[in-house]
C-alpha cells in the first residue's frame, strides 16, 4: 500500500517559518516526482512546488521566492521549507506523488499551516 504522509504543520505568526515534512511509503520514491499543493477554506486546491526525481524544481506564482522544495531519496522524504509566511498562506497543504513512468496519482491526508498573529 502506497502512502505519502505530510508533518510539520502548525500554528505560526506572519513573518514565521515552517518546515513541511512528506515521508513515503510502498513505493519507488527515487523515480517519483512529488509536488505540493494547498487548499484553503473555500478555495480550489492550488500548486505550490514541485521536484522531479532529477531534482529539478518549479514554483507556483503564489508563494515563490518564499518556500524551497528539496528531496532526500534516502529517507524516502520530501521537504517544503516556508519562509516569511502571510496571513494568505493558512491552508491545508498537501503532498502528491506519482511516478515519473505512470501509474497513479498518491495523496497525502495534509496537514494545517494557519498563520496567525
């Protein structure tokens, strides 16, 4: 069973960082591209970064300049550092994985940033 596990969301004040965590499992994750996506209350699900097993990496418009995406093969994880947060950033964020030769796509349950002060 393929599973893609999100950790490291929380509660931060605007200017705060965060570290987004997604571990996976039951699956080849070397040759995996994984993105990250978030969703927030009342809005469509939006992209925010992705990494393809290459570790070539591209942003969505919305928070780049503001996160960096990285891989550890090794550990099977994927990262999302989040920096300079804003009040529009509060979402749940998601982890999505699918390998780069097809097959199909594998969702994290998400975890919760809110950015409060």
């Amino acid at each position: 069973q393929v599973q893609f596990v999100e950790s490291g969301g929380g509660l931060v004040q605007p200017g705060g960082s965060l570290r987004l965590s997604c571990v996976a499992s039951g699956i080849n994750f070397r040759i995996t591209n994984v993105d990250w996506f978030r969703q927030a209350p009342g809005k469509e699900r939006e992209f925010v970064a992705r990494i393809t097993l290459m570790d070539y990496k591209t942003y969505g418009d919305s928070m780049k300049g503001r996160v960096t995406i990285s891989r550890d093969d090794e550990k099977n994880a994927a990262y999302l550092q989040m920096d300079n947060l804003k009040l529009e950033d509060t979402a749940v964020y998601y982890c999505h994985g699918r390998r780069m030769d097809g097959g199909p796509d594998h969702w994290g349950q998400g975890t919760q940033v809110t950015v409060s002060s």
